[in-house]
C-alpha cells in the first residue's frame, strides 16, 4: 500500500524560503508513472493545487507561485520537492502531497507552513 510523506514545513518570516519533500512508500515502479503534486489549504478555505508535476516531467503552477515555487521529483527516489522562495504571509496553509496514477489518488497527511509578516 503507498503512503506519502511529507516533511520540511515549518515557520518562517516573510521572504523566507522552504523546501517541502514527499516520499512515496510501497510504490514500487507506479511512482515514475504517477502525476505528482502539491496542494495547500488555508483555514477556511478550499484545497486548492499548487503544482504539480508528470511523468513526464512538465510542470504546472497556480499563478500566485509561479517565478517562486519549483516542483521537481526524483525517481529513483520516489520522492517530489517543492522549493518555496520569497514566501508570503497568504502562503500560510497545511501543505499536501498527492500522487495521481492510474489506481486513483493518494495523499500525504500534510505539513504546515506559517509565513509571518
């Protein structure tokens, strides 16, 4: 059974960087093939889809962290990076990890991070 991992939240001040990482447990080879990403859900808000990132390793980022944020993922590790820079204080959220793949849609348990002005 896959089970997602999230670590590298945390608190930081405004303009601060974070390096969030998910690992994939018991994937075996579906990790490779999968669409993996990063949500994030704010208090009283609805999750919403930071990036994400195919197999084939494109990208895609929701507007407000485009030129801040940068998905990556290593295989061989089973692992996706989400590198945030410049972070705001409406970044403030718990931080999730999901894998898309043909078996449907698994997430991670998730990771907060607090930006304070």
């Amino acid at each position: 059974q896959v089970q997602l991992v999230e670590s590298g939240g945390g608190s930081v001040q405004f303009g601060g960087s974070l390096r969030l990482s998910c690992t994939a447990s018991g994937s075996g080879t579906s990790f490779r093939l999968s669409t993996m990403g990063w949500y994030r859900q704010a208090p009283g808000k609805e999750r919403e889809l930071v990036a994400n990132i195919r197999s084939s390793g494109s990208t895609a980022y929701t507007g407000s962290v485009k030129g801040r944020f940068t998905i990556a993922r290593d295989n061989a590790k089973n692992t996706v990076f989400l590198q945030m820079n410049s972070l705001k204080p409406e970044d403030t959220a718990v931080y999730y990890c999901n894998q898309n793949s043909l078996i449907g849609d698994i997430w991670g348990q998730g990771t907060q991070v607090t930006v304070s002005s």
